[in-house]
C-alpha cells in the first residue's frame, strides 16, 4: 500500500528518531486514551490501481448516460456539446491543482482566466461586475436574495413560481434560518402573472425574483417585471440560461439589478448534478453587497499589468461574521470551463448555438402537437424547451422510452400539481433531425 | 512578462468551434420570437481560432503554480498530491453524462457511488449518517447549523441562538453561524493552545446552541481537554459542532463522533484527496450522529429491496441546500481515493502527514518564533515576529519563498498568532523535499538579518512582481472595456 505518499517507512523512522520519538503513536499523545480508536475504521480493502479503475467502471456501468441515449431531458441541467479543447485546457495540473490564488505572483493564470470569465458574464448578461463564481444556479439566487435584503433593508422575497423548484426549495430552505420571508406569485399560460405578482408586494418587500426563459422554457415579459419592481423602489433578480443570450437580450437591458443563473451549460458536463458553477453579475452600485470572490487588475512595482483578489473587505476571511457571505471556495475550475467554452463559441458561435436550439426545440415541439397523444399546453414564447401535455401518464412513457435508447422529458407534476402529465422537453444542439423524428414516434407508439 | 487578455488576441470573423448545420426546417427568429425580446448586437466575446485559445489558455496556466509543480505548504488547505487515476475514473462517460433528472433506475451506478460514500464517510468520522449535497466546506458548515437549529427547534428551544466559537477559527465559521441567525460568542485560546474550560463554562447557557470547533485546532494543535469541553456543552443542552477542515490528522485514530462531536463536515478537497480546481470545485458533507440523521438534506440515498433510490419523504429534513445531490465527480474522486487507501492506508496517511509537519517544525524552531511548544498534527503556526522587529514581515518572508521555487505557507492566519505562517507539508512529501525546504527557510531568515532589503523586494523570479492591492481598490477594474465602449 503505497498511499500516494513519497517517504519509505525506513525514511519515516529516521525521522521519527532523530526528533527523539520512539514511535509514531508518540506524535499523538495529545489525544486522550479514552477517545482514540483502538480498531482499524471498517473500510472495504483497498484496491490497486487497476482494481480500482475496473470497480468504477463496473459502478459506470450501470448508469444511462447522454453517450449512448438520445437525451431530451433539462429541467435546469443541460447536454449540450462541449468542444474537445475545454477539457484539455482544465485538465492542465497547473490550473485544477492550485488552490485559490492568494499569492498573486504565482496564481496569474487563474486570475487572468478569472478577470476574462468576470469580463464574458458582463457581456452576455448587459451587467457592470461579476464574481468569480458561486457554487450553483440555485445558492445564486439564494446568495442574491440575502444581498437584496442588505441592500433594501427588507426582509420580504417575492418569488415567480416559474422559477426552477429546486432553486426555490433552496431559497426556502436559507429563508428559514436567515430570517427572510418568502412569497410566491403564481404564473398564468406558463408565464408570471404580473398583476399577481404586483399584489405580493407591500412595504416589507426586498427583491421580485424571476428566471428567464423561466422553468417551463418560456420567455418571460421581463422589462414588464423590471418596471413593476423600478414603480415599488424594489430590486429584480432575474436567473438565465446564459445559452439563451446568444439570441435573448441581455438581462441588464432590462433592468434586473442582479443577474445569476446556472452555467453548467458552458463546457461542463452534467456529472450527475455537479460540480456545476453558478454565475453571479450586478449593478456596479451594488458591488459593495456581491457575496465571493472578485478579481481586479492592478500593477505591480515596475507598471506590468497583473490581477489580484480585491473587495476583499467584503468577505469571510476579513469580515468574518459580517461578510457578505460564508463562501469561500467556488467552483473556480468550471469557471474556467465556461471561459474556454466561451472564447471557443466566440461573439457568432453562441448565436448559432442558440439558434439551433431554438429551431430543433420548435421543430420538436411542432412534430409532438401534430400527435393526437400530446397537445400544446401554453401559449408563449418559448427558447429550448416546451412543455407538452400527454394523454399518456409520462412516469411509464419514460420507462418505455428509454428502453429505445431515449430519455425522456421532465414530469412537471412532482413540482406542480396542476401539470399533471405535463411533459417538459429539453431540446439542444447536440439533437438531430432523426433523433427527434424518432422520439416523437418511439413516445406516440409507446402511447 | 503579461499575457495579453483573450479580447485582445482576436480578429473578427475568426472561429474556434465547429457546430452541426441545422438539419430541421428553418424558421426565422422573429416568427418564434417577439423581436422586443431578441439580442441587438452580439456579446463582445472573444474571436479566436482553437489553436489561439490554446495557446492562450496554455500560456495563462504557465503563470500558475499547483502540486504537481511542487511542494505546497499551505496551511489549512492539505494540498496533498492527487492521484491522476481518480481524474480518470471520475471523467469516465458512465458518470459524465448522467443527467441528475433521470429516474432511479437509470442511475443505479450513481446512486450507489454516492450511498456507498455515505457509509465510508460516516465510519470515518464515528457518525450515523452523512450527506454529500454541499459543495465545499463553508457550505457543509452552513448545512451543518441548520440541522442544529432545526434540532432545537424541534426541541422547543428556539432560544438557542449563539453558538460558541473559538478565536483561532477560519473565518468561513462565524459567517456560516450569521448565515443560520446564530450570534457568534467568540471563546479564548489559552496559551497551550486549548479552549479554557472554565471559560466554555461560563458561556453556556440556555441561550446558546453550541459550539463550534476544529480539531485539530488551526493551530495545528489537538484539543487537550475536549472530552471535558464535550462534557460542559452537552451537560447545558447545547450540540458539538466539528469543523473538518484538519480531518488529515486523525483518520483511524480517533474519530470526531467518538470524542463527542454530533455534526461534522468534511473537506474532500483536502483530506480525500481531491484537487481544488484554482479555488474550487470542492465538496464539503455533513455527517451527523443518529439522533440528527432525520433533518439532514433531502433527499437522502436509500438502499431498499435491491435498489438505490433518492428519498425526499423526511419530514424534519432542512431540505435543499443546493440543486441535485451535490458535486458528484468530486464526490467520486474521494471516493476512489478511499477505496485505493483502505482502513490500513488512511491511518499511514495521518500519521505520516503528522510526522512531516513535526520533521519540519522542529527543523525551523530555532529559526523562527514558535508560538506553542507542543507536538503538532498535521500542521504547525510559526510567527515572524522576530523577523518583524527587522523591519522584515511574514508577507516578505512570503514572497521571498517564491524566488526559491515553493509556495508560501497560509500567512496571517490564525489571527491570534502575529506574523503568523502557517505550514502544512501533507503526507505526500519526501525526507528531501522537508529538508530543502527547512534549508530555504533557513536561508531567508539569514537574508532577514544580513539583507534585509533584498527579502522585502521580493519576489524577483515570479512571472509578475508584487501587485498594488490598494490601488486595485481604489480604482477597481473587474472587467475588460471593449475600445469602442472606451470612446462613448
Ligand atoms: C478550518 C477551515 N474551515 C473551513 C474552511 C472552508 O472550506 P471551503 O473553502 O471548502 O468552503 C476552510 C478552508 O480553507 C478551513 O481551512
């Protein structure tokens, strides 16, 4: 068992004597007696490497993956193609073996990518500033919702129901321990209902928060909601697939205040849920509030440009319990993915990526309602994805599609109540024509 | 000695990816769209070809230092070697493109990763149950409060609203606590190193819903009286909180559960192996004793009649604190790491990073102030208080490490010892590489005395020199301005 670790047993006991120590239980006789182990831990033996490699590939094994299965599942986690050279960028050691860079001088690389990424969030969302990430689309809004509330000294969060249920179970779960109130606005034909959402608000209130597309693909009326929010003197959060900026307007256009959303869709792979990135962009007069990591550029003695941690007073490390918020590792490395997946796709490839999603979404969407088994739910506008009702209950449709190497859209009535049989279907570019002709055969006959 | 910003490389009209043409009916935008929702102008993204963002990317990464260039000392943060195969296994397509919305039974292999981890995880630590959903370790904390509110709550004790925190604790602890509504009560260090029992006494009430501690402490010191400081916080009602961070001491030879700890979170970037990404992703679950197995985070991975299922029938549980059920390749690389050490290779891992930490302070402790004379763990604070008074301070000393091909230690915290540097060697390094480092070390503190100057101009060798953090303040410049926005 060689543990990774350089030094020879013989080596070790070198060591140990010439500190004067007998054995290496010495080194632990601060431990009281009565709580050390006096047994080995209950592991599984250990494996070598090549045993190791054939157990995780038997553990592979047994999952469907987007490889193999023609995928139209979303619902907040996307496959999208990710170009071969994003991986052999974050696969260099100098990048996924650093720790955070607090010593500028030898971390130029991680905060260069860092200041690009801060600089591309920006962009695609019509911001001012960005951080170096949060860890997921949903402690984004969470996190954004705490700001809000510092920034407004309110304590009251009106929330769309369109926004993904798992970012609003995660506000949830944060909202009960923080203080913050949180109130839903129900949406009407698939979009927030905006004279509903104009009753939740009274003086209490701190933040609207919405998502764009929202969770059931459609497009929202967001400068509508931007406006209402502008009239009560209270902030917008507005949560984005940053694929959809390719062709969508820019959030900050519109007037959110703070942007987040979720950027696994920028060169990271779905990995079962994470790791994932979410991003996180404001007004410039609310930088003060952003929670994590910023990254500025300055000088050093002799006038080169460099970068370097900054704002730093608003963090953890400084502040302590006055921070802005707990975080301090991100999700650095897929920051960094989304950057090389963003300077790969450039200023038209993002356009032609939200293109063709847009195109083979209603070309799906078209196919499915000329069935007699599914029929349009909504009338909006929508971006990649749609919701469809189905005749058929879908927990089966999606048993029996996926024995056809399909997976399936997203079963709305978990979530929603109200859409039962509501199918939600992700449509990317990665789909092709016959893939899609032959889900909407493969779901007809199954039905 | 500055590369060029991405922007700054491109021409326009130039690719770097290549995408399928569309093969469905086109339709145009505006038909799909309301034009009032639609882009006016394209994003100013870069326009490269793929050889010049590699060549971007790739010179940007030789400007950066990582384990694998060498040694890391960086206290706190373990950054011990990570074993390449993990990568591999934890890239494999087999979990790489598993979509978290697929139905129990298209995951099973995920399902059980993740079950299976849960278990290993939990006999580690001495708890019942763990959950994998937080994404690194502040996030652990947080969910880690919340289940001890929830349980006080459920208690009917919602007075219990402080929490006890040690002076010598990461800065991510007390945040964590503001974030759950808890006020902080910060609690002394005495001069071995140890809370003061008295003290704890003291503080505890009914008010307070417990305390929060590393343990080792980052001091790199071992809580000499923590079975009577687990006595005075249980004995008034309150719960032991275990901050996991130095976990890398201790691993099959004591427990947190058995020293009477009752949540835990652990770093998996840190002890289990797994690489921090430049600052992340990481990983960071909660563990907790049996009693406090019901509000963990839902949903929970169950094994029943044959088949690995998600659960979100917990009634008592926080509920999400995140999307899906957490960063799952990084999850899977601690988790091969820990079927490649075994019972036998984990606890050689503590004992032979304690070892190091020892070798390497006891080779500087004529050289440097040592603040706590003791046997350290896995990792020891030294002060440069002597090399202060010279006018030469722990950032100096910092840099200067530099020119001679390491990474510094962390510096300035804890924030109890002045001038602190803080080392962690990890059980990874060799005899050789302590010794020349110990030499290094030795020699900038020479150059302290003889050269003051040469050690507070450093570093020379870096790609860049030492930066103007204050000015980056004063006239912050987070973004690149596209030149034609310059002209507006
Ligand atoms: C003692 C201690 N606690 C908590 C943390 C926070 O961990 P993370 O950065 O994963 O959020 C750290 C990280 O440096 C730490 O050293």
């Amino acid at each position: 068992m060689f543990g990774y670790m350089s030094g020879t047993d013989s080596e070790k006991k070198t060591m140990l004597t010439e500190m004067g120590y007998q054995s290496m239980d010495q080194l632990f006789h601060d431990i009281p007696a009565k709580v050390r182990l006096i047994r080995d831990l209950e592991l599984p033996t250990s494996l070598s490497e090549m045993e190791l490699a054939g157990h995780m590939k038997a553990l592979a094994k047994r999952n469907v993956t987007t490889e193999e299965y023609s995928c139209f599942l979303g619902a907040g986690a996307y496959d999208h193609y990710i170009p071969s050279a994003v991986d052999h960028i974050i696969s260099r050691s100098e990048f996924y073996t650093a720790y955070t860079p607090y010593q500028p001088e030898v971390s130029q690389g991680t905060l260069q990518a860092i200041f690009e990424y801060q600089t591309m969030v920006c962009e695609l969302t019509g911001m001012d500033v960005a951080n170096a990430s949060v860890y997921d689309g949903a402690t984004a809004i969470a996190e954004a919702a705490n700001m809000a509330g510092r920034i407004t000294r309110n304590k009251e969060i009106v929330i769309s129901r369109t926004v993904n249920p798992q970012y609003r179970k995660t506000m949830h779960t944060y909202a009960r321990f923080n203080g913050q109130r949180i109130v839903e606005a129900d949406y009407q034909k698939g979009a927030t209902d905006v004279a509903e959402l104009e009753s939740k608000i009274n003086s209490e209130t701190a933040v609207i928060i919405i998502q764009n597309p929202n969770f059931f693909g459609a497009i929202e009326n967001v400068k509508e909601i931007a406006a209402l929010a502008a009239k009560h003197n209270i902030l917008l959060i507005t949560s984005v697939d940053p694929i959809s900026l390719g062709v969508l307007k820019p959030p900050g256009e519109l007037g959110a205040d703070i942007v987040v959303g979720e950027g696994q869709s920028m060169g990271n792979p779905l990995n079962f849920g994470g790791p994932y990135l979410g991003f996180f962009a404001a007004k410039e007069k609310y930088l003060r509030q952003m929670p994590g990591r910023i990254v500025g550029q300055t000088v050093d003695g002799k006038g080169n440009t460099g970068f370097v941690l900054t704002m730093q007073t608003r963090e953890q490390h400084i502040r302590r319990e006055k921070a802005t918020s707990n975080i301090c590792s991100n999700q650095a490395l897929n920051a960094l993915a989304a950057t090389v997946y963003l300077t790969l796709m450039g200023k038209q490839g993002l356009r032609e990526v939200a293109s063709l999603c847009l195109q083979k979404a209603h070309y799906a969407y078209s196919k499915l309602t000329e069935t007699t088994i599914f029929t349009p739910c909504f009338p909006q506008p929508f971006f990649k994805e749609f919701i469809v009702k189905s005749r058929y209950p879908l927990n089966e449709l999606n048993h029996k599609l996926l024995k056809h190497g399909i997976i399936g859209g997203y079963d709305l009535g978990s979530d929603y109540p109200e859409l039962e049989n509501c199918w939600l279907l992700a449509v990317t570019e990665k789909r092709g024509r016959e893939e899609i002709d032959l889900m909407v055969k493969k779901a007809v006959e199954t039905a | 000695m500055s590369q060029r910003l991405i922007f700054e490389v491109g021409k326009p009209g130039r690719k770097g990816h290549s995408l399928p043409r569309c093969d469905v009916p086109v339709r145009g935008i505006e038909e799909i769209v309301p034009e009032e929702y639609l882009r006016s102008s394209d994003p100013e993204l870069p326009q490269v070809s793929e050889v010049d963002a590699i060549r971007h990317f790739t010179a940007l990464s030789r400007l950066n230092y990582g384990v694998d260039n060498g040694f890391y000392p960086l206290g706190s943060c373990t950054m011990k070697y990570n074993p390449k195969i993990n990568e591999d296994v934890s890239r494999l397509a087999g979990f790489s493109g598993v979509h978290p919305a697929l139905l129990d039974c298209a995951v099973q292999g995920c399902l059980e990763l993740l079950y299976r981890t849960d278990l290993l995880l939990a006999e580690i630590t001495g708890m019942a149950r763990v959950s994998l959903q937080p994404a690194a370790g502040a996030h652990g904390e947080l969910s880690g409060l919340m289940i001890m509110r929830a349980n006080h709550e459920q208690n009917k004790e919602e007075q219990r609203k402080k929490i006890i925190i040690p002076d010598t604790a990461h800065g991510t602890n007390p945040a964590s606590a503001a974030m759950v509504g808890y006020e902080v009560i910060e609690v002394k260090t005495d001069s071995r190193g140890n809370i003061d029992p008295a003290e704890l006494r003291q503080l505890m009430s009914e008010e307070v819903a417990g305390l929060m501690l590393t343990n080792p402490s980052t001091l790199g010191l071992f809580e000499e009286n923590i079975i009577e400081v687990a006595e005075i916080v249980h004995d008034s009602g309150g719960l032991l909180y275990y901050d996991g961070a130095n976990l890398n001491a201790i691993m099959g030879i004591t427990r947190p559960g058995d020293m009477g700890f009752d949540i835990v979170h652990l770093n998996l970037h840190k002890t289990f192996s797994t690489p921090h990404g430049g600052g992340g992703p990481g990983s960071g679950p909660v563990g907790v004793k049996k009693e406090l197995v019901p509000f963990l985070p839902t949903p929970v991975i169950q094994y029943r009649n044959g088949q690995y299922m998600r659960d979100y029938e917990q009634p008592l549980s926080i509920g999400q604190v995140k999307s899906f059920y957490g960063n799952f390749a990084v999850v899977a690389k601690a988790y091969a790491y820990i079927m490649s050490m075994g019972a036998k290779g984990l606890r050689n891992v503590s004992k032979t990073a304690v070892l190091n930490a020892n070798y390497l302070m006891n080779k500087l402790k004529e050289h440097f102030y040592l603040p706590y004379e003791r046997t350290c763990m896995h990792e020891f604070v030294l002060s440069g208080q002597t090399q202060k008074e010279k006018g030469v301070s722990t950032l100096d000393m910092a840099k200067r490490m530099m020119d001679y091909g390491f990474h510094p230690p962390t510096v300035y915290f804890p924030l109890i010892v002045k001038e602190a540097m803080m080392f962690e060697p990890t059980e990874t390094e060799n005899r050789e590489v302590l010794d020349e480092v110990a030499e290094i070390l030795i020699r900038i503190a020479r150059e302290v005395e003889e050269s003051p100057e040469l050690v507070k101009g450093a570093p020379y060798r870096t790609p860049i020199g030492r930066l103007d953090e204050v000015k980056a303040v004063r006239e912050p410049i987070l973004k690149w301005t596209p030149p034609r926005k310059n002209n507006e």
